[in-house]
C-alpha cells in the first residue's frame, strides 16, 4: 500500500550535487511518542520571513537573491503542507523574469522546480531545455530533466539525461541515474550490481547512502521482495536519520506488510501531508480512536488546497489513497488514479490505480493499468504478481 513522493526526491539529489551532506550516523529509534526527532520552521517563522522578503522584492523587483528565497521559502511550505497554492505564489516571486528570454540560470531551475511541483512536467522540461542549451554542462538540471522524463514514464529520455550527467563531470550520479532506470525496466540484478558497487564508492557521505539504500529499497519492493526492501529502506534512515524521504519509504514498506504499530511510532506527530495522510491510514488499520479526527484533518487539508481546480491533479494521487484506504470509496479513488496517470507515471501510480480497480471490481480498469505500465517498459511485481518470481 506504499504511495510513492513524487519527485520529491530531486531536491535531494540536487543537495547532494551542491553540498556535502552530514548528519549522524546512528538509527532513528525514538524512545517514547514524545520524542521530538526533527524540529521544522514554524508557520510563524515562515510568515515573518516571507513578509520581510515581499518588503525587499517590492522595493527592487528583480532582486534574484531575494525572489529565489521568497520562492524556495514558499515551496519548502508548498511541500510541507501539500498546498499547491503556494507553489504558485512561488512562482509568482520570480515573475519579474517572466518575460527576460535569458534569466538567471538559477531562476530557470527554480521556475523548472515549481512547474514540476505542480505536475506541469512539459513546462519543466521546456524550463530545462532551455537552460541547458545555454550551459550544457549543468548537473542539477540534467539531474532534475531525467527525473521529469522518469516520472512521465519517458524512460528513454531519461536515460539520455541521465548519460549526459558523466559528461557534466558527475560520471557517479550518472550511474545512479541510469540504475533507477534500469531497475525500472525490471532489470533489477543488474541495477543491484551497480548500486551496490556505488554504495562503495565516493561521494561516501550519509546523503549520498541514503540515496542509494532508498533506490535499493524501492527496486526490491517491485520486485516483490518485501523484507529485502524493509533492509534497506531502515539501512538508508540509519544512514541519515533525519531523511524524511527514506523515513517515510519505510513508513510505506511498514504499511506494505502491515507492521502497524512500527509504522505509526515512526510517523509520531508528523503533520506534513505525506505524514498526516499516512497517520490517518494507520490509524484506521488499527482502529485508533484519533482515526476520525485524523481523518477529518486530511480531508479538510485536501478541500483547502483544492479551491483551485488545478490543485485536484496535483494532489490526485494521494486524494486517490486518502478515497481508498481511508475513506473506503473506492470507486472515486479509481477515478483520482486514473486522472493522476494522464501526467504522472511512477510505479505507484499504476499501483494505486490498479488497487483502486481491484477493489471497484472494475476488471476492464485492471486490464488498462497493466497495459499502460507495459507500454511505458514498466516492471513491477506488484502489477503483476505471477510475474514476481521473474522479476527479481
């Protein structure tokens, strides 16, 4: 019952390019409920920052320092709080820009990163394109191009992106980027052996473990190898505890092979979007009484974030797992998975949609679903479970 974190994974690859990342190597192993594990900007200190910075941009408009920390502010709590809102009016922050036909290289990725927040994955390519044909050898927007192209299932294309990173002297990452793809295509040996050899190999830093122990993780669930996946997603949070992508792959991997009561003290209190939609599917697994308060919160977050229309495909599937695993309707979860893979094409969204059809008893859905994940080069054992032996 994973659900995957679309492409929130770029901002850590990109981090890792730009830094080197450090944290303690110990395990994330609170030791009550009330352990405060990770402490996060209050919505206070959002508000008074940005106010400051809104101060700064309307007296010099084209202040890049500025508009590019207004911009990254307001998607840090785009993300946080699942509200697409927000990531337009970070977009807005760079619209002094909107007409210069050569901006700051840095606008442009920003302006890329936001147009994929906000499921527009052809605005971001263009974005990106256009950057590289002014520096072709710019690894965070090669690295951003081929994770655009994968999420659209573009595999292909991915893998030119991905290719071009060795040439933009990061030959490491370009390893990484073509085993995902690899791994993808369900040819998982051979991408084991290659992230394995990586998890070797310099940069040996916790960011860059945690990356590949998370890819690790995430090929050995398609492949239908649970508890391999578990291995590596706890190696990863290991790696770097304070991860939240890899705290939450576990927290999905957990909820995959109904370790309920592991998976709710690892969310704690999380009150992020990923965090609050998967409290409020444990707790209704185990029947907690906070599971209606729960519950309510997520959907009053998705009816808050969903004034705009847009917003519905942005967040459609997770409004697609909220229906299904929460709300038990299935039928609409069918109809927001359905919608979410016109644009979004990552392995969870097929499954999503494929668990949604399942429990419609919509058998032409499940056919359709096999169907497109096949036409893109998708393997995946959980698509197709008498294939799980083949796969691994």
């Amino acid at each position: 019952m994973s659900v995957g974190r679309a492409c929130r994974r770029v901002p850590a690859w990109l981090g890792l390019l730009a830094v080197a990342c450090s944290a303690q190597a110990a395990a994330l192993r609170p030791a009550s409920d009330d352990e405060i594990v990770e402490t996060l900007p209050t919505l206070g200190t959002y508000v008074s920052e940005q106010r400051a910075l809104r101060r700064q941009l309307s007296a010099q408009p084209r202040d890049a320092k500025a508009a590019l920390a207004l911009s990254r502010s307001l998607l840090e709590r785009a993300r946080h709080d699942g509200d697409a809102r927000l990531a337009g009016q970070a977009l807005g922050a760079l619209r002094a820009w909107e007409a210069d036909p050569a901006p700051p290289a840095e606008i442009r990725l920003q302006r890329a990163t936001l147009r994929q927040y906000l499921h527009d994955f052809e605005g971001a390519a263009a974005e990106l394109q256009a950057l590289l044909a002014a520096t072709p050898r710019q690894p965070q927007a090669l690295l951003t191009l081929a994770t655009v192209y994968r999420v659209q299932g573009r595999y292909a294309d991915s893998d030119a992106a991905c290719a071009r990173l060795a040439d933009a002297g990061q030959p490491l990452y370009a390893q990484a980027c073509q085993a995902e793809n690899q791994a993808l295509r369900g040819e998982n040996e051979a991408a084991r052996r290659r992230l394995d050899a990586l998890l070797a190999a310099p940069p040996g830093n916790p960011g860059w473990r945690a990356w590949i122990h998370t890819t690790l993780g995430e090929l050995e669930t398609r492949a239908g190898r649970p508890d391999a996946a578990l291995a590596q997603f706890r190696a990863a949070l290991q790696a770097q505890p304070d991860d939240a992508y890899a705290r939450i792959a576990l927290v999905d991997a957990l909820i995959d092979t109904r370790a309920w009561a592991e998976a709710e003290r690892l969310l704690g209190n999380d009150d992020s979007e990923a965090g609050l939609l998967r409290r409020a599917v444990v707790a209704r697994a185990l029947g907690s009484a906070d599971a209606a308060r729960l519950q309510g919160t997520v959907a009053a977050r998705y009816a808050q974030a969903g004034l705009r229309p847009e917003a519905v495909a942005v967040h459609a599937r997770e409004r697609a797992r909220f229906a299904l695993d929460v709300e038990a309707a299935p039928t609409r979860a069918l109809a927001l998975a359905r919608l979410n893979l016109k644009s979004q094409r990552e392995a969870i969204d097929f499954v999503v949609m494929q668990r949604a059809a399942t429990a419609a008893g919509d058998a032409a859905a499940q056919t359709e679903v096999v169907a497109l994940a096949r036409q893109i080069g998708l393997r995946d054992a959980r698509l197709e479970p008498a294939s799980a032996g083949n796969a691994q």
